[in-house]
C-alpha cells in the first residue's frame, strides 16, 4: 500500500521533470533544481524498481542536504553502504556540521549518471580501501557547514536580524533578544536561492564539540534488515523481467568453444541460451531455478588455452622460485641486513605461505540490466558505481550519458564488488541480446566460488639476526607472490617494482607503515603472478603481511628468550602511536597475568588502511587437537572515532573474516581450475567459533583512518602467536585445519 | 503444481516439483525476504518455519509440501516487526549489510520458540546460520535481550 504511494509520488516527480524541460525539479521548490537530465534521471528505475537515485523532494541547499519544508533533512551519500556503517557515518557528519535533527534524517545516494551530469559534484562513489569515511569527511562536513550557513543567513534575512545574533540546534534557529525562532523546514526555499559559501571559508567543528558525529549512535538503515521488505539487487524485480544464469570456462583464461542448445528442447520456460562475450554461456529463462537447471543440463565444450595443466602445486612451485630467485625488488635497504644476519650470534629463518582467498560474499554476484538501441540501464550491488557505469557503456558500447546505474546496497563487498565490474559487463552483455527486457543475472554460489578475484597467494622467506644482548640486529623479508596491480594493470609494474603487496612493510607514514625500527633491514618483493585472477579482499596485503611480519616477529622474540610484547616494544620507540595501540590491548587483556589453566596468549600489532591495531588473543588447544579462542581484545587508533559503536562491529567483523581465514579458508588449483565450489568445502566460522571480543577505540583525532579493513591484519597473528605458545611450535603455513594439533 | 500455505495464505503455483521452495517463494509468490546464499543447506539464508521448525528452504522440493504444511517467512513472522526478536535486533542494531539477517532471525525465533532461556551452549549449537559480515557477537546478544536478559556495553555478553 504505502509502496504505491512511494512509486506514485515518485511518478508525479518524473513527470514534473519531464515537463521542466529535462531538469528533474523536486516538487518544483525554486532552488530545488536537481540539473539532472531526464534521460538520466531513473525514470523508469524510480517508477519500476523502487527509490534510485537523488530524487527526494525539497530544497537543495548544497550538493548534499536537501531540506524539506516539514524539516527533515535529507543527506545525501555517494559512497557504497554494504555492511560497513559508512552511510551512518557520513550522515552524522554531514549533520554534525549541519546542526539538525538527528531524529529526521533521511539519506539517499546520486546514481552515478547523475554524478556525470553534475560533473561529479559528490566526488568518488568508489568505496574501497577503508576510505569511504577518511576520504570523503572533509567536503562532506563543508557540504553540511555550508547548508547551515545559508539556512542561518535565510532566516537572518527573514528576521531582519544579524546573522550573528542567531543560535541554532537541532533544525530551530532562534533569536534570543526578540524570542523569535524559525525552523529549518520555514526558510529552505529561501536558503537554497542564496550562493553557497566557499568551502574553504568554512571552519569545521573540534571533535571535542561534536553532538552528533562521534556518538554510539544507531545505524539508519537497520529497520528494513529486520522483517525482509529490505530490496538487494538480488530481489529485483521488473515487469517482463527474464533470469539469467551463468558459466564462465571453469579454467581462468579459457573459452568457450560450442553449447549443445538441444538439449534443453523439452525444458519449460526457456527462452534463449546465449554466449556472453568469448568465455561464458548464459540461459535465459522466465524463472531463475528454471535457467539454472537448464544450464546445469548443458553441455559446452571448452577451450582451456592451455591453462588446464596448472594446479596449486605448479602455482607453489612459482612461488617458491620467487622466494629463491636473486633477482628481486629491493623496496627497503637500510643497513646490511643479509651482513648483520650473517654475523649474528642467533640467526632465526622461516618461510611462511597463505592461499587464493574467494570473498564469498553473502549475497552472491548479480545485476539486471536493460539495454535498448539508445540507452542501457543496470540495477548493481557495487561498490563502485562509476566503475559500473564505465562497464555498462563498454559492454553496451553506448555513451556514459545514455547508460545509468542504480547502485543497490550490496549484501556484503569485501573488494568483490568494486574495481572489476565484470558482472555488470556480463548482464550488459546478455540483456543487450533481449532488447527493452530487463534481464537479471545471478551467480551461483559455484559460480561465485569459481569466479572470483581472489585474494592474492603468496609466501614469506624471513631471516633475523640476534645479537648478544638478544636485540634485534638485522631483517630480511623476501615476499614472493601474485599482484593485483598486475593483474588490473600489468603495464604499471612491468617491471615488478609493485610497493603494493608491501602493505605493512611501508617505510612512509600514514597508510601501512611498519611499526618497528631495525637498524639492518632488507625488504624485496619478487612478482610472481599466475593464471588465477586477483583482487583486492578485505584488509588484503595487510593481512597476508600481517601473519608473515608478526607471527615471525614471535618467533624472533621467544629465540631471544624474551617476552613477545615486551620485545617488541623495544622496537617501537620511535612509533608512538603503533606502541600506544600495542600497549593499550596488552593492559586491556592484562598480559602476563596469569591465566586458567590451558589457556595461552598470543599478541600482535600491525597498521593497515591508515589506521594502527593490536590485538591479543587467548586460546586453549583441546586434546583433540581443537583450538578454542576464549577472547580477543583489540585496540584501534583510526585517527576520528565517527561513530565508536559501528567501529566495534567492525572489528567484531573483521574477526569473523580474518579467523575464517585462519582456521579454514584455502583456494586451491586443480586442471586450471578453483576446487572450492560452496560453503561445504569453503568453510566460513560460525556463532558456536566466535570468541567475545573487546575493542578498545581509542582515537587521536589528529588524522583519519579506516576502519572496515585495519584491525583484520592482527586477528591471524594473534591467535597464531597464542597457539605458538600453546604448542611451542609456529605455524607458518595457512589455514590452520592443515595442521594436526593434538 | 503446487498448493502451498504461506504465511497464512494459500498459494497455488505452476512449477516442477523439483523447484526449490526458496525459489518458489522468491520468485511466484515474490517474499524475496528469505534469501539465496548457497543452495546447499550451508548457510541458512533461506531459513523459513515449517509447521514451527525451522527449515532452510534451498533444500526442500516443493513438491512435497503438502498444502496442510504451515509456512512462515520473514514476512510473515510477525506484524511491524513486533516479534521480540525483531525488536531485540533493533535494540542491539545486529544488521551490518543485512543480506544473512531474515535467517539469522528466523533462526533465532525458532529457537527461543522451544528454549525460553538458551544457554550460550543452546545458541552455538542452535545459530549455525552463516553471517560473512560477522555479526555473531550481536545475535548472540540480541537473542539474550530478546530472552528477557538484560543490555550490557558493547552488547549482552
Ligand atoms: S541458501 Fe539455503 S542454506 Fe544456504
Ligand atoms: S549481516 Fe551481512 S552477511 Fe550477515
């Protein structure tokens, strides 16, 4: 009933675009102008597909706040929302500075066509990297400053006042002296019309004055999570719409050679079976079970280009060539590390190795699209929606300007859904061969295993030196392993000098710094790239880096005899703040206490995403082997703490991602192909493995972090360290179910 | 064909009996609340109560349910979003994407349907649904608060 409702008005408002002349005009407010060209506009996705775009009526004040005459204010959010909290995050900022109600704020995200036709005035839509927050909150808190501004300025002009004399909160501005007050809502109209002020006039709030940003406040978006009425991209639905089911050449880097469309004669429902560019076959059916069984019954033939002999022991192999190989990127040469080693009184060596990782995210990989000859539109769950607007004009070899996005919540990104876009390409692809149909594309699960961009494999060669007093008097690392700037750009590191899969190990301030100072230090990384794609995955480089650094950091520690955190802190004098989180969990945790019997700690540190962690881990070892953590405490500096609460969910995520990773999570080669097909073989933790866990935030408020991603680095080391201590033997090679413990 | 009560109502719909319930629910009677994650029984995205129990309806054809067979979706488990799981789940603010959430809740309806005070035994063993956003801290939690526990800092541990 009141989506009805929703859709009508959402007509009226189409219309009413339409007749202004190809500007979408919210309910025709002066100053409301939305310079969005009808063709852009989501005509038919507003009015079919459920609310796209910037489309809510009222007065646009700036670029991201329009406010509406019953006051509550709409913010508007150009970053990805999928799990993560950024859109919360980014409202409160945006209305910390703008002085509202929080109690009446309602968010909606431009689509990326009408980013284009306002020459990106919401800056990057890409969300990736833990930058969604850290990169946006400086124009987004003056798009908000701004609007406040024009409102106080609107209603000083109204009042025949002084601007100065005015005071507002929470969307009333009052006039102390004469007792008189306006709301928001009473003088958008007449604030939207004013010019809005330079950004760079403006001065933000402190921290230690913020109501709104800052506070463990609710998400926004949680009530439709609850009783199902939440759409995914997955739960579209479009009148006419056909179903599409997918199969990539199961061998990466293969073909399609032919597809026996007979055999589907006497299958109800089906349409069409089509190839989708050189290496996939889709069936198209009106249902998607029905498409999927077809396809399933299908025989195709493949080309495998010579692919189908690698399996992970030619991959490990590679790897281990690049381990031995004496030609690598020297990245770090300080001192004589392979010298001061050699001459060591203790000389510690290891070799460590992580696999392929898929994202595995909830909702598998989809979209729907709808091409006609001039224009092609696609519903996405990205993480990137200009990435998937550059991929719809590719695939449909249409202009920018004829293609638009609606860009739907994901059900998880992870860094799936973000640089490759090649979902979208493939639903461009099928629907353009159903013109004006709108066609939907979803994964199987299997196909979204064998299909993925995988966390890149690599493996770790460590060498340290002890000197006499048991201080550390040289390091060596030597990373051997797959890139993803050479898998997205190989020209970029032709040569292999690729600082990227270094993350962790960077000598500059600010993103992934090493936290430890070693007078001799030898940092080299040989490219070592195979035929399996790769990509960027949550907390990626960080977190293989994060295992190989601290992990062997411990066993460098307990050669000197020393105390694992007390060791390291010699180390970090000159990195207070990496040492501050270090110290921060180990006090937390109460290191050195004792504990129940059986029970062991383990602690690491390590910085990723431009934000410093620590974690420590206790872990029991069962007779049988099973390895139970009984808590995790973590700290994190991420610079601003814009909402602690969502903070402590994301930790609390990056637990269970980074201890899947741990405990289960492998990849392997077989025939040129992924052998992992679903959650059977590819096991994610579940309630019954998730340790309590304690997240100390503890910002400094003197840069910006991430959060999504930094504090999965130290969540592997940890709990590796704790059963290093258990056993007295480390484990270097991931995932632990390899490895007997009883 | 297939006769089918959901949610109160009785449904006819024309697919082959080897159709999933999942997706004759997704898609011929449009409840896309009950979600697709693996197809296999893993990950309980598609979690649903038949008759009361609780069922991952990936796994089970719809040619046999028989049409006396109660089914209740997200949609269905209760008015506004009043059940007190629901209201738990937004007291705790669970969700991160929400894409696992309709399972996680049905699950945990289930459970608290035949064990009024779950133990954190009875809920490891009950919550075997799988959230790749990792928000088990906060079911765990919320189904405390919903079994009438009472709201800890950084939730009902
Ligand atoms: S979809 Fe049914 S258990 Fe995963
Ligand atoms: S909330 Fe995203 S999978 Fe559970």
């Amino acid at each position: 009933m009141s989506a009805a409702v929703g859709i009508s008005r959402r007509r009226f408002i189409i219309d009413s675009a339409v007749a202004g002349g190809g500007l979408a005009v919210g309910l025709s407010l002066p100053g409301a102008v939305m310079a969005v060209p009808a063709a852009a506009g989501a005509s038919s996705a507003s009015a079919l597909g459920g609310s796209f775009g910037a489309t809510a009526p009222g007065a646009e004040v700036t670029v991201w706040v329009v406010v509406q005459p019953d006051d509550h204010c709409v913010i508007r959010i150009a970053r990805t929302e999928m799990g993560q909290g950024t859109l919360t995050g980014l409202a409160q900022l945006v209305a910390e500075e703008l002085e509202c109600d929080w109690a009446k704020v309602k968010t909606e995200f431009p689509t990326p066509g009408q980013s284009l036709a306002r020459k990106r005035a919401w800056g990057e839509m890409g969300t990736g990297g833990s930058r969604g927050i850290r990169m946006s909150e400086d124009y987004v808190r003056r798009g908000g400053a701004a609007a406040r501004i024009m409102l106080l300025q609107a209603a000083a002009t109204r009042l025949g006042v002084p601007g100065a004399e005015l005071a507002v909160e929470r969307g009333v501005i009052r006039h102390a002296a004469s007792g008189r007050s306006l709301r928001y809502g009473e003088v958008c109209e007449a604030a939207a019309r004013l010019d809005v002020p330079d950004p760079r006039s403006i001065t933000l709030k402190k921290p230690a004055d913020w109501k709104i940003a800052g506070k463990p406040l609710k998400r926004l978006d949680t009530a439709p999570k609850l009783d199902g009425s939440k759409k995914f991209a997955l739960d579209l639905e479009l009148p006419g719409m056909l179903y599409a089911a997918i199969k990539d050449c199961p061998v990466f880097g293969g073909k399609v050679v032919s597809f026996d469309e007979t055999a589907l004669a006497s299958r109800k429902g089906v349409k069409r079976v089509v190839r989708v560019g050189d290496t996939a076959v889709a069936v198209v059916a009106d249902s998607w079970w029905r498409a999927r069984s077809a396809l399933a019954a299908l025989p195709i033939v493949w080309d495998e280009a010579g692919f189908g002999n690698r399996s992970s022991a030619t991959i490990d192999a590679l790897l281990k060539d690049g381990l031995d190989t004496p030609n690598a990127f020297v990245y770090r040469n300080e001192g004589d590390a392979p010298a001061a080693i050699a001459g060591a009184v203790k000389r510690i060596d290891a070799d460590y190795a992580t696999p392929f990782l898929a994202h595995a995210t909830m909702e598998p990989m989809n979209a729907t699209a709808r091409v006609t000859a001039d224009r092609a539109e696609a519903w996405v769950p990205t993480q990137n929606g200009e990435g998937s607007h550059a991929s719809l004009a590719e695939a449909t070899g249409l202009p920018l300007d004829r293609c638009e996005i609606y860009k739907c919540d994901p059900g998880g990104g992870f860094g799936r859904r973000g640089g490759n876009q090649d979902y979208v390409r493939q639903a461009a692809l099928i629907a353009k061969q159903f013109p004006g149909v709108p066609v939907k594309l979803i994964w199987s699960r299997e196909e979204d295993m064998a299909h993925d961009f995988y966390r890149p494999i690599s493996q770790c060669r460590l060498s340290a030196g002890l000197d006499e007093k048991g201080q550390l008097a040289g390091l060596q690392v030597r990373l051997s392993g797959q890139s993803i700037n050479a898998f997205i750009n190989p020209g970029s590191v032709a040569d292999g000098r690729d600082e990227r899969q270094l993350q962790g190990w960077f000598e500059k301030p600010g993103d992934a710094q090493l936290g430890y100072t070693v007078p001799n230090l030898r940092i080299e990384y040989a490219m070592r790239n195979s035929h399996v794609p790769v990509g960027p995955w949550r907390g990626v480089n960080t977190n293989q880096n994060g295992v190989y650094m601290e992990c062997f950091m411990e066993e460098v520690a307990r050669a000197a005899g020393a105390d694992p955190w007390q060791f390291r802190r010699r180390l970090m004098a000159n990195h207070p703040k990496h040492l501050a989180v270090l110290d921060a969990a180990a006090e937390r945790a109460g290191w050195g206490k004792p504990l129940p019997a059986g029970v062991h700690r383990g602690i690491a540190q390590f910085m990723g995403y431009g934000s410093y962690s620590a974690a420590v881990a206790e872990v029991s070892i069962g007779t049988d082997g099973h390895v139970k953590v009984h808590r995790l405490v973590f700290a994190l500096n991420c610079g601003h703490a814009v909402n602690p609460h969502q903070i402590a969910a994301q930790v609390e995520g990056s637990v269970a991602y980074g201890l899947s990773a741990t405990f289960y999570g492998e990849c392997t080669v077989e025939n040129g192909r992924m052998v992992q097909s679903n959650f059977h073989d590819y096991p994610i933790m579940r309630m019954a493995e998730m340790p309590p866990v304690e997240t100390i935030v503890m910002p400094s408020n003197d840069f910006w972090g991430g959060v999504g991603e930094p504090t999965i680095c130290v969540v592997g080391p940890a709990v590796l360290n704790a059963i290093f201590a258990a056993t007295g033997r480390p484990v270097r090679s991931l995932p632990l179910r390899k490895y007997n413990l009883a | 064909m297939a006769r089918l009560n959901v949610n109160g109502k009785l449904r006819t719909v024309e697919v082959e009996a080897d159709t999933p319930l999942l997706w004759v629910i997704r898609e011929q009677l449009g409840l896309t609340g009950t979600k697709y994650g693996c197809g296999v029984a893993q990950c309980g995205a598609c979690s649903v109560h038949m008759n009361g129990e609780l069922r991952r309806s990936c796994s089970i054809p719809v040619g046999t349910v028989k049409a006396s067979d109660r089914i209740t979706t997200i949609e269905g488990l209760s008015r506004n979003a009043s059940h007190p799981v629901q209201k738990a789940w937004a007291e705790i603010d669970v969700p991160q994407c929400g894409y696992c959430q309709s399972g996680q809740i049905m699950a945990a309806a289930a459970l608290l349907a035949r064990n009024k005070r779950p133990t954190d035994a009875d809920i490891d063993a009950a919550m075997t649904n799988i959230c790749r956003c990792g928000t088990y801290q906060r079911v765990r939690a919320a189904i405390k608060l919903a079994a009438g526990g009472v709201k800890v800092a950084g939730g009902a541990l």
